[in-house]
C-alpha cells in the first residue's frame, strides 16, 4: 500500500459536499424524527418514538403506504413486460439505431414536464387522451379526478417516462449473448421458440433484477409526478409517501413527524434494495 | 411455410415498435403542437390533430410597466429559464470536476480506506434525497440560503456527486494504469498525469457526465420546490408546476414553456446520441 497525501486530496472536495449535505442531514433527519418540531406552534423537545407511533396509528399513513406499494407493484410488472417485448422486437431489426433514437426522449425530460403532458392529455373537458379512446369507441374515465382511476393515470405516466431505460439496457443486455450459444443450439436441432425460452429469456434474468432494483428505488420515493399531476388527490386517492412527507413537513410544518415518514421511505427501500441486491449477487454466482 | 412464418414475425415486429414510437412520440408532439394553438383552438372538441393557423401567442413573454421601461415580467417564463440555465450551467462544471478527482483517486491509488469509501459513495446514491431535505432546509433557514440559487447549486453538487464519481472512476478503470504510470516514469507529476493523459483520454466518459448532470439540474423539482418561493429565483420547472392550481391552470403557459424545457434534451438527443445510451446503459449492463 502506498502512502500518498494526492488520493486524499483528490477525494476532499467530494467527501466535504456530501458530508455535509447528504451524510449529515441523513442522521440529523434520524434525531428529528425523534422530536417534536413545529415552527408554526414553535413547539421544539424529544419526544422518542411518539412520532413513529402517531404515523403507525394514522388511517391516512396506510392509505398512503398502499398507494406506494401499488405504483410499484403495478408499475414494474406492465413496464417489464412492453420494455422486454419491445427490446425483443428492435433488436436487429432494420433501422435499430433510429428507434432507438426516437425512443430516449422522454426518459431526458423532467418529470414535471411529463406530469404536466399527461395531466393536458388526461383533462376531463378536452383531454385528447379520451378523445382518442373515442374514436375507437370507448368513454373514457376522468382519469384524475376520478378517485378509483386516479393511480392508473399516474402509472400510464410513470411507464411513458421511464420505458425507454428499461428498454436501453435490455437492448444493450440481449446484444451481450454470445452468438456462439445460438449456433451450438440450432445444431442441436432447437428450433426458434426453444432457443428463445432456452437461451435469450434466461440470459435477461439478472438484468431483469437490476431493471426492478432501479425502478422500485424510484417508486418508492415517488413524489414529482404525484405532485404535478394531482397533489395526491382527489382526497387522498394517489397520495405518496413522497408527497405525505412533503405535505407534513411544508404545509403543516410537522418536521418531527414528516422526519419519521421520510425515515420510513428510507427504510423501505432499504429492505427492498437489500432483497434484491442478494437475488442479484445469487444468480450471478451460477 | 417456414417461409410465411417469419414474414409473420417480422411483421409483427414492426407492428409493435411502429405502434410503441406513436405512443412514445405523440404526448410530446401534442405539448409542442397545443404551444403553437390559439387559446381558443386549444380548448375545442374534437381536437384540432394538426394546428395550420400556428401562431406564438403563447411564446409571448408578460411583460409590465417598471421605471418607465417594458420588461418581461417576473410571472413570466424567462426569468425561470434564464435561473435555470445558470444553476445548471454553474453546478455541472463542479460537479464533473469534483466527480472525475474523486473518481480518478478510486481508480488509481490503493489508500487505507479507500474501498470502505467507495462504497459508501455507491451506497449514498440510493438515499432517498427527500430523507436529508428538512435538515438542509433548516440549515439553509439559518445561513440565509433559502430563495437563492447558491443554496440550489450546493444541492445540486451535492446529490450529483456520488454518480459522477463512481461514473468516472468505472470509465478510468477501463483505462490502462501502464499509461499513466509510465507517464510518471517519465517525469510527469500525479496532477500532471490527471490532466495530460487521463483527462483526454477520459473526455468521452467527461461527457456522459457533463450531459447527465446538467439535465438533472435542468429538470430537478423537488428541492427547488422545498428552498425557492419566491418568484426571481424560481426555476423553470417550478414556474412550470406553480402555473397548475386547482382553480386555474394556465395551460397556454404551460404548452409554451414545457415547449422550451425540451430544448436541452432533445439538443443532447440530436447531437450526443451515442453518449446518452452509454449514459443510461452503463450502470446496469456493468452492474
């Protein structure tokens, strides 16, 4: 090991701005969480777990919870299928490069930007989306305003956004199969269907993993879309924990409590990021 | 037969993406086209599909009456982009340098420490940035940092740092160390070695960094949604979400400037194509 002053030194800078705006803030959040903190009764003191407590025993907390877990349970699965489906389709096939092209834009977009599509898309009065269900001959809901629907519209938003990355790296993951694999299978005498089932689907196992470890770290926390296209509403109809967070911090300045629920969203993804990190870190020692 | 059989695939194929590219494409070319409508075309059912009395109404900036001069007014889009252009342009340049030295020192030194704080930087990309925000938040309360674009700047630096860094720092591995150690061999000292050889030949990874950072400074909301409320430093996406309320929604505004938060992105589309799929790619095909 060498001893050198230069790698310190190049790593101060980094090491400096994330302390002090990530590393610290992250424990500091964690006694918050522990307190009391409400400048707008400019009540401030330690009151243990008894923000946590109040969380667990509010009936909007799991209303909220579900909310999260549906667009991560709904979203993932839908936006696998048409992310493998269409990779499967455009790989190799003539003018790859164009689709390819054509397909990045909207995961470069903000995701207020899209919100903001969608929500015009998605209006009640003169939405084109319901227009153009009605050409071929369906009424379509009020996509946001109508609390039964309302979590759909946004995850029709959250797959629009982000199918091009799940797109991207299962392209680039199919191109990472030998073609040696093939040829070795078709002397074998497997036709295209077993090939497929046999060599390409199981080839796209871990990067399917990875695919869910990302996407479910952003669901999680999911707050931007949320926000622009319904504030959480009607009610409390698509309400995040990203959102509740924000609400209870910013607008009934709860810090103490909003701490605790931000807390929970670490937590989460944490336990989500861990169980997948083994499935991943198993399947790419066989 | 088999013949028949592949025509059918193939024609499905084409089914599928030409179908995939329409959805994909068609939500971004109904905000364009609704920017180019009269407010009244805007609003009429049946839609109008294709706006062939385009005009830029829209585009128009608000402007008011201040110390005897028309100016573009502070409720208009301009001063939101014109905020936004200077945290993005202002936070990218550090955050890649910041990114590349600490990258370049993971890469390349063996230091005690050093594997443990790597790591580290790889894990603190998965914090949740909403579960540091409130500590920041009243930091920034007591520095006077709130409603300025420094305190967004340092957010900004902040939360991109630990990509740009392992970004780089797996880029400078797939560069050979025989190179830049006999460049030391032959006289060059550490910081010599950093900017005549691994920065050159780092340029492309330089890039993917440059242009991912600037567009999540481009396009970030949530901090700028918890530290700026006052309208001069608003950025443009937040002038952007504020023009939405439950009682009026300015969508004439709304198409105009969701039109012009495009720019970016599509320029970096159009121009580093290569660089944004390896951008996107990367972390998960490497692992």
């Amino acid at each position: 090991m060498r001893r050198h002053p230069t790698p310190y030194f190049f790593l101060l800078p980094a090491l400096i701005v994330t302390t002090v705006l990530i590393v610290l803030p992250m424990i500091y959040t964690f006694w918050l969480s522990l307190n009391v903190n409400n400048p707008l009764t400019s009540s401030y003191g330690f009151v243990g777990l008894d923000n946590f407590v109040e969380v667990f025993q509010d009936p909007y907390f799991y209303i909220t919870l579900g909310n999260t877990l549906y667009y991560t349970a709904i979203n993932i699965p839908i936006e696998l299928i048409i992310g493998v489906g269409l990779a499967l389709a455009i790989n190799n096939l003539k003018g790859e490069r164009f689709y390819r092209t054509v397909l990045i834009l909207p995961v470069l977009l903000s995701p207020i930007i899209v919100g903001l599509i969608w929500k015009w898309m998605f209006n009640a009065n003169y939405g084109v989306f319901n227009e153009i269900l009605k050409l071929v001959g369906v009424q379509g809901p009020n996509w946001l305003t109508n609390p039964s629907v309302v979590r759909i519209g946004i995850i029709t938003a959250s797959i629009w956004y982000t199918l091009p990355f799940t797109v991207l790296v299962t392209l680039a993951s199919l191109k990472t199969i030998s073609k040696t694999l093939y040829e070795a299978a078709k002397l074998d005498g497997a036709n295209t269907v077993r090939r497929f089932f046999h060599i390409t689907l199981p080839s796209l196992k871990n990067i399917t993993f990875i695919v869910i470890l990302f996407r479910s770290m952003d669901l999680i926390k999911i707050f931007d879309l949320v926000w622009v296209m319904t504030k959480g509403g009607p009610g409390y109809a698509s309400e995040s924990l990203g959102t509740l967070t924000y609400r209870t911090a910013f607008q009934y300045w709860q810090l103490g409590r909003a701490a605790s629920i931000s807390y929970i969203i670490f937590f989460l993804s944490l336990i989500i990021s861990l169980i997948l990190i083994r499935h991943i870190l198993k399947s790419g020692a066989d | 037969m088999q013949f028949n059989k592949q025509f059918i695939v193939k024609t499905c194929k084409y089914l599928l993406v030409i179908t995939a590219i329409i959805a994909m494409l068609f939500p971004i070319y109904w905000i364009i086209s609704s920017s180019f409508k009269s407010e009244v075309d805007m609003f009429v059912t049946p839609p109008i599909w294709i706006p062939l009395k385009p005009t830029l109404e829209n585009y128009q900036p608000i402007s008011e009456f201040v110390f005897g001069v028309w100016t573009v007014s502070i409720e208009s889009f301009v001063p939101g982009m014109i905020n936004s252009l200077i945290v993005s342009s202002v936070a990218t340049p550090i955050i890649a340098v910041t990114g590349a030295l600490a990258g370049y020192s993971f890469s390349r030194y063996r230091f005690r420490g050093g594997k443990l704080t790597y790591i580290w930087f790889v894990l603190m990309r998965m914090f949740p940035p909403i579960t540091c925000v409130l500590p920041i938040y009243l930091l920034y309360s007591q520095v006077q940092l709130v409603n300025t674009l420094t305190g967004l700047i340092l957010v900004y630096v902040a939360f991109n740092i630990p990509f740009a860094t392992w970004f780089m720092k797996s880029f400078f591995d797939g560069i050979p160390k025989e190179i830049d150690e006999s460049a030391k061999v032959d006289g060059c000292t550490d910081f010599g070695a950093l900017f005549r050889i691994i920065i050159p030949l780092g340029a492309p990874g330089f890039i993917v960094v440059t242009i991912f950072c600037f567009l999540a400074c481009w396009n970030e909301f949530m901090f700028a949604a918890i530290f700026i409320s006052n309208p001069g430093t608003m950025t443009l996406p937040l002038k952007l979400a504020g023009a939405v309320s439950s009682w009026q929604t300015s969508w004439p505004f709304i198409t105009a400037g969701s039109t012009i938060a495009m720019i970016p992105p599509f320029l970096f589309v159009m121009l580093a194509q290569r660089y944004i799929v390896q951008g996107l790619t990367f972390g998960a095909v490497k692992g």
